[in-house]
C-alpha cells in the first residue's frame, strides 16, 4: 500500500517558536449537548469534565475500558460504594462529571479584510475525538484524528467580516473501534474526555506559500534534503525563488509553481563539522524555508528545528549514529490526574521527562497513543529516544487485519502522525500499538511495517508492541525476557528459582535476528501511598484508594499504611532492580521498556510505579539508588547465589554493561565485600585498558572464602566502575547452627493435637509450624504467596500470584536477633515465602501483633501474619505459617530462621500478651 500525503496543510503546526498572523480562538464558547437550544458557555482550550459539565458518575455510567472484576457491581464489600450519592469506583480514578456522546461547541468570529482571498486554515491541536465543523450554515467537513491536530481548510468559505463557527464533537466509539482499552480514548487513564486542548486558531496564509517541510538527516554526507510541499492557489503558474538556510549555510532553488500542490527536492550542505543529535548532546539546528516572488519580496517563510542523526540496526543492534544504543525505556500511558488529558505546554512534559532521565532512562514507549508537539519538542531538547503508536490497542472489543474500519483508520493517523511530527529527531520509532488481536494481524502490520520503511527512513519501525514478531520488522518488541511473565505466577524465575543474579535472555533472543526489546517488564505493585490522596484536586479524584484506606481503616490497621508503603516499595524497588539487571547482563539485547516508572491509576488499579501518577517519589528509593542500576555505565555481578554457609566461597564474575557516549580508557574497576557497618572484608581492583561500548564485558573474577564469618550476617557486594557503583546483598550463615540451651523443652509440632494441648496446659513452650497446604483456606490458606510483590493487579489478572506485597517486621525483635534482616523482604525471605502459608489473623485474635507480618493486597486489606505468639492455656505457643518441615537439610535460610526462633523461645523474653483458646489455633489446620 503506497502512502498517500492526507495533511498537506501541516504547516500550521510546525516548530514551537513560529509567529504567523492567527486569531485565537481559545476563551468563552457558546456549549451545549442539544444543539435546540444554546444555553451554556465553555471555556476552550479544555474540556467538559475541566468545565464541570457533564453527568454525575453512577453505577450506569457508560465508561469507555474493560472492567476484568465485576465485583464492584455485585459484591456486598462495595455495596456503600454503589449508593446514590456516595459513588466511588475501584478500578480507576474517578472524573468530577462524565459524558459521552455529541457536544456543540460555537464560536463568533471577525474575519479582517485582509484575509481576502488568501489560504485560511482552522487549527485544532488536540482534539476528543471526532470533530465536525460548520462555518455559518455550511458544513466543511469532519476529522477524526487522535494522534495529531484536526486541521480544516477554510479559504472557499471565509470572507471578512462575521461568521459563525460550529464544532461538533463526538466522544463515542462508533465504526471505528481503536480498542475500548486504548490510551487514546479509555477511561483507565487519561479518560474519555470531550472538548479541544492546546492552540486553537485561524491563520492566514498568503496565496502561494509553503504548506509543508519534510527533513532528511543525512551525516554521512553532512547535508540535509529537504521535500519542501508548495501550494499555488492561483489560477495561473507562479515563479518564486525557495531558499533553504540553517546555520549559516545556505541555498537557493528557481521554482516554477503549477495551480495546486508542488513538491520541491533540495540538499543543504551543513559543512564539515556538524553536530549530530542523540541522548548526550542533543544538538538542534534550525531550518528556515523562504519563499521569493519575483520582485524579492519574501512571500511566505517558516523555520523548523531538527537534528543531524540517523537511528538504525547495524549488525543486530540497534545504533544511533552509528553508536550501540541500549534503549532503557518505560511507558506513558497517559495518565493526567489533574486535568484529564494531556499538557500541550513544554514545561509539563520537561516535567516528566526529567524524572524518566533521572532514573537512567534514555527512552519512552507511548502506549496507544500520540502525545501533542510539546512532548516532541521537549524530548528534542532533552535527547530522549520516542516511540509513538497510532492511537490503538486492537484487542478486547475489536481486530486489525481483519476488514474493520479501523484498518483504514490506523493507515490514516500514522498518515498524519509522521506528517505533524516527522522532523523531529526525538521521534524514533514508530508502531501501530499495542498487543493486536485478529487472524489477519500478521499480514495486515507486515504490509504496514514494508510500506513506512519504504516511505521514510529516519525511524525504526515495529509491528506492535508485544507481537507478533515479524520478519519485515526492524527490532521485535517481546514479551518473553524477563522474571515474571504473564500468567506465570510462582513458576516465574522471581518466585519460583533461588536467588541469583546469572541467568540472562541470550538463548531466547539467539532466535532472531533483529534486535529484541523486552515487552512491559516489570508491573511490580506497591501498597498504595494513601497520602497522596490530597493532591487530587483536579478533575480526577482518586476514589479507588479512598476505599482501599477506607477498607485498611475498618480492619484496624490504618496507622500501617506507611509502614506498608514503605515496606513493599523496598520490595518492588528489589523487584525492578532483578528485571532491568538481567536486560543489562544480556548480550546484543535491544533493551527494555518498564510498566513503569510512574503508577498506572486504571486497570484495576496498578500501582507499579516508585514515582506517583504525577510523577513524584513515594520516599522508598531516590534517583540517585535507582541509577545505580538503570544508567548508560552499570557494573554487574553473576552470582550464582545469595545465600551462603560460612565454609562455602563467594564466587562471581564481575562484568559492565556500557553504552556511554564513548569508550572508556584507562580505568580502575573495584570490588569490596563489606558488612552492614561498612567494614571491608575483601576487596580487590582491576586496571581496565579499555572498556568498549556494549555490555558482557568481563573485568574479573571473584573468588573469597567466608570461613571468617562465624555468626549470621548480612554482607554487601560493591562493584565500582569508573566512579559508577552497584551493589549486591548477601547473606552468610554458620554451616552448623549451635545447639540452642533449653531446646529440650519446646515441643515443635504441625498441628495441636491432644498430646501438645496437655503439654500446653501445663505450661509448656510450643512452635507450631504449618506444613505447606495445611492452612485452612477460611484462615488465609486460599492466599497465595510468593516472594515478589504483585503483578500489575489481582484485580486485572483475576488472581495471579502471588496474592501479597512482602512482609513487614521489627528488625529488633527478639526473635530474629538470630536471623539478620531488615524491616522489609529481601532475599533471605525467599525461602520462607515459598514454603509458607499467611494466617488471616484476626479470625483468631484482632489483639494479636504478629512478629512478622505480610502485607496484603490493597483490594481485601486483611491482617495477615507470617510468624505470631499467644498463650494458650498455662503454655505459650509460637505460630509459623512458614513450613520447617520440607527439605530442612537443604533450606539454609530456614534452618537459620528456626535456631533464631528457638534460641528466642528458650529465653525469658518470650513472653507472649495475648490469650486465646485452644480452639482457635486449632481452626488453622485444615481437615484432610
């Protein structure tokens, strides 16, 4: 399919600076939704919902996205939520007002006498969705854009003097279906708004201008070619003179103009020393085009930025300028809390970008959707690498390939995305969308992907994002490299393998032979900030965590909520740290793109993000530590394993992923092996000649005996390459645990039967430790647990494991004086939480305070407990959901846990509060 030029008139959304005669449109409109009557006034740019017009929410409000849990709809848990009055919604954040269906919006204008005759375009930046236009009583045409501006030739029906504009807007999904859940259009994010954004005006041009610039980076010829679009609308051919100027070179071009559109090839030469674009030095040069007549007067001019780069595969690789580039990305997926669509100003989305850059990101994948020119501009200034979809995610409620409208649709706005946004050197990689479904997917996107690399190559281009992976594509986006996959629950490598930091994607990717960017990775949950509710004073109010606190407050932990936070932020920060490590350790890997950096508020509710829906930090993990591992430079350890005996030796191999502006040369790399208080162990250095660009690079191999460390301890590998740290925790237990001194009389049993009650009676010391799949299922054993946090959201997976977000404990407590740890899960927890199962504790005592903790999801907020105490009779009884009966003799963590544990029941401080009866310990078993 040859793709035709549809937006011949984009010169009226070009560079950021451009001043041409224009009447602003923005300010006061005549609105209603019954165009009978007029009997509102809007304010534009905005929307409805910013205008607080609109219906309240109900429970038949017609939203726009999947819901995957019904339960809101019928379960008596959310009954209150329901009620007139008090709606609240859990499965995204919830809009002031909401509408969908056609609005009128009119306008009265003045038309100046010097417009006469002259080329008048309407410019709408970004509009939600379908806009209709009249002028007075004659009705001009319709766009449909989502992606890029809606732009209407007026220059047939405009005289000077007043007219009347009438804009129609439909925010309803009709024929064309992009995908109920696409970012463009759903409620899940940034909502389905209806109204106009960003500038909104009448411009004038003269009869013979420039409509558009098309820009060819070329650096090996240090040149630009520039496809300059023409428009003569006079009725007789023009001859002008076109000049191409950018600094300081210049050229000029005798054209002769037809009636209508012409095109104009011309080369710039930008003399020897040029500076190229990229994510270091992102060098913008500004291209102005004049337009000649033939007694000099320029008649038209326009100036565009660009950059001096070329983004292309070389060998399997992904190169900029001829540099490896490791793209380290994470999505937008549009969310805009404050005001329900997205800034059109630079300043927001610098905002953003600056908070993707202090992270270590170079690149952002934009899910199912096209952001407005700001976030182009913006990314040119900042040297961030952009991958733009085509306003689709074609699954759930529809198909491509398939004969649909929406086949044609995408066609279109890829058509107008690379014809408004083309010149950009921040727009690097183009896609149709997200994860399509349709049996004729794979032909429809082969002939998309062979078309738009026939047509313009200053870009990548990928079928979809996630699949398929198609032979004509330039680099595969795949869901398959990483530790936690989609339906993988406990088998994942996070959950399902001993702790280690070796393996990588190398096999999987050996399949193919162009570059592989991992797919989504990540989608760690943290439990959500409820502070943050209080900086939702916009359009979007975050009823979904007023239930969540709503439903913590009523199971009497509210005065956790920090706690937990904090607690599972460390574990999701643990989490993302596993993922975008085994990306780096992977040769030739194209890289990644997180879900994500900042939370997802829809879906459900996915709380994946260490920074905010506004992009703020929760207060678990700085820039500056997430850096240590997401950055051009990151040193790496393979270690086999994290958990260690004192007579075993610590062996790994250091190595550096490196994709920094140039190589390094003559540089010291460092090891350490340091305790907790930072006393060093072992350490060691290595000269490095060179260190290429690129990433396996081995710089040595460690190898240190642990036989000194004679008691339990934490310790913390640093890895320091040229100023560039990364560190590792391991732990290191005795071989042999010593006998602990009055061991004789604790009683260590599965279950209470007769003979342990009258030992209890009696005033016995008992550790009950539940055999894994004893736990009775009304007592938490229908709980999942896992060693990782959440995946994306229970709510949205309908219940993939694991079922909680780590524990939470006193690092002090006397009980785990034998068992270093911090108040939060690392991996000397793994162990326990893969044999274990939660107790739900307040269906045996709501006075019990558990020495260990679980911290559950948000949507049920039950008191969950990994280890607890009571007195049961004369007896005092300890009460483990994790199982020491299994393969003790090879879970060292465990046998190390327990000796900590019974060392504590033998002592004086094991004194437990809380009475209970027998009963109730007994309901923990199950029947079998």
């Amino acid at each position: 399919m040859k793709i035709k030029t549809l937006v011949l008139f984009s010169f009226l959304w070009t560079s950021c600076s451009q001043q041409v005669t224009k009447i602003d449109l923005s300010g006061s409109w005549q609105f209603t939704t019954d165009s009978t009557r007029w009997d509102n006034t809007i304010r534009l740019p905005g929307s409805m919902t910013s205008n607080g017009l609109g219906e309240d929410i109900t429970v038949s409000t017609p939203w726009t996205g999947g819901i995957v849990d019904s339960a809101y709809f019928r379960s008596d848990a959310y009954a209150r939520y329901r009620e007139s009055g008090h709606i609240k919604v859990p499965f995204w954040l919830q809009p002031v007002k909401y509408y969908k269906g056609v609005a009128w919006y009119k306008k009265e204008i003045t038309v100046p006498a010097g417009w006469e005759q002259q080329d008048i375009h309407l410019f709408l930046e970004r509009c939600h969705w379908e806009t209709r236009l009249w002028v007075d009583d004659i009705e001009v045409g319709m766009q449909n854009a989502l992606g890029a501006p809606h732009q209407y030739d007026l220059s047939d029906v405009l005289r000077p003097g007043k007219h009347t504009l009438t804009l129609r807007i439909d925010n309803r999904i009709k024929d064309i279906d992009p995908g109920e859940n696409s970012h463009s259009i759903s409620d899940h994010t940034q909502g389905n708004w209806n109204g106009v954004v960003g500038d909104m005006y009448l411009q004038v041009r003269p009869k013979v201008n420039i409509a558009r610039t098309i820009i060819y980076p070329d650096i090996s010829d240090k040149s630009v070619r520039v496809k300059t679009i023409l428009r003569n609308r006079k009725k007789s051919q023009a001859t002008a003179l076109l000049a191409l100027e950018a600094d300081g070179k210049r050229m000029q071009k005798k054209v002769t103009l037809q009636p209508g559109t012409n095109e104009v090839d011309a080369v710039l030469s930008l003399g020897d020393e040029i500076r190229l674009w990229d994510e270091f030095h992102p060098n913008l040069y500004q291209l102005k085009v004049s337009l000649t007549d033939e007694e000099q007067n320029t008649t038209d001019s326009r100036e565009e930025s660009f950059g001096m780069r070329d983004f292309k595969v070389v060998d399997g690789c992904i190169t900029v300028n001829n540099r490896p580039v490791f793209l380290r990305g994470a999505l937008d997926c549009a969310a805009f809390p404050k005001t329900g669509y997205p800034p059109t100003d630079q300043e927001a989305w610098k905002r953003i970008f600056t908070a993707f850059q202090a992270h270590g990101l170079n690149h952002v994948r934009f899910h199912s959707w096209c952001p407005p020119e700001a976030a182009f501009c913006a990314a040119d200034e900042m040297g961030l690498y952009l991958e733009i979809e085509c306003s689709s995610w074609a699954n759930q409620s529809t198909t491509i390939g398939d004969g649909r409208p929406l086949d044609r649709f995408i066609w279109d706005e890829s058509e107008r995305i690379v014809a408004t946004f083309g010149n950009h050197p921040s727009f690097c990689m183009m896609m149709y969308g997200n994860e399509p479904a349709g049996e004729g997917s794979s032909a429809y996107l082969s002939g998309f992907v062979s078309t738009w690399k026939e047509q313009d190559n200053r870009r990548l281009y990928c079928s979809s994002a996630g699949w398929p992976a198609l032979p004509v594509s330039d680099f595969l986006s795949d869901p398959a490299p990483r530790i936690q996959g989609w339906g993988q629950g406990l088998r994942s490598i996070i959950n399902g393998q001993s702790p280690r930091t070796d393996y990588d994607w190398s096999e999987y990717i050996s399949r193919f032979s162009q570059p592989v960017v991992s797919h989504e990775i990540g989608q760690w949950c943290v439990y959500p900030n409820l502070e943050e509710i209080s900086k939702y004073d916009g359009v979007m109010r975050p009823a979904n965590l007023e239930i969540f606190r709503e439903t913590l407050q009523k199971n009497g932990m509210i005065h956790l909520a920090d706690s937990f936070l904090l607690a599972s932020g460390k574990l999701q920060a643990l989490c993302y740290k596993a993922d975008i490590e085994a990306a780096l350790r992977t040769r030739n890997f194209g890289g990644f793109q997180l879900l994500g950096l900042n939370d997802f508020p829809g879906q459900g509710t996915a709380l994946v993000g260490v920074l905010d829906a506004f992009w703020e930090e929760k207060g678990y993990i700085s820039p500056e530590e997430y850096r240590r591992f997401c950055a051009p430079t990151v040193p790496l350890a393979r270690l086999p394993k994290l958990i260690y005996k004192n007579d075993e030796t610590l062996k790994a191999r250091v190595e550096v992923a490196h994709y920094g502006e140039t190589p390094l040369k003559e540089i010291t790399a460092e090891w350490t092996l340091a305790d907790t208080s930072g006393s060093v162990l072992r350490s060691e250095q290595w000269e490095v000649d060179s260190l290429p660009i690129g990433n396996n690079f081995q710089l040595g191999e460690i190898s240190a005996s642990l036989a000194e460390i004679e008691t339990p301890r934490r310790l913390v590998l640093e890895v320091a390459v040229d100023g560039k740290k990364n560190s590792w925790n391991i732990w290191v237990y005795p071989s042999t645990s010593p006998k602990v001194e009055g061991e004789e009389n604790i009683r260590m049993v599965d279950r209470l039967d007769a003979v342990t009650l009258k030992a209890l009676n009696s005033g016995a010391s008992v550790l009950l430790s539940l055999k894994k799949g004893d736990l009775n299922r009304q007592m938490g054993g229908d709980i999942q647990v896992g060693f990782s946090s959440i995946f994306w959201n229970t709510a949205w997976t309908r219940g993939q494991a694991p079922h909680t977000l780590g524990i939470l404990c006193n690092p002090e407590h006397p009980a785990l004086s034998e068992f270093p740890t911090e108040y939060y899960s690392d991996y000397q927890w793994w162990d326990a939480m893969s044999h274990s199962g939660v107790i739900e504790i307040a269906r045996v005592s709501s006075q019990i305070s558990p020495i260990v903790r679980v911290i559950d999801d948000w949507f049920t907020n039950r008191p969950l407990a990994l280890l607890f105490e009571v007195k049961v009779g004369n007896g005092k009884l300890l009460v483990s959901g994790i199982d020491f009966w299994q393969d003790m003799d090879k879970r060292t963590e465990a046998r190390q846990l327990l000796y900590s544990l019974k060392k504590y029941m033998a002592s004086p401080a094991f004194t437990p509060a809380v009475s209970v009866q027998a009963e109730q310990i007994q309901r923990l078993v199950s029947d079998k």
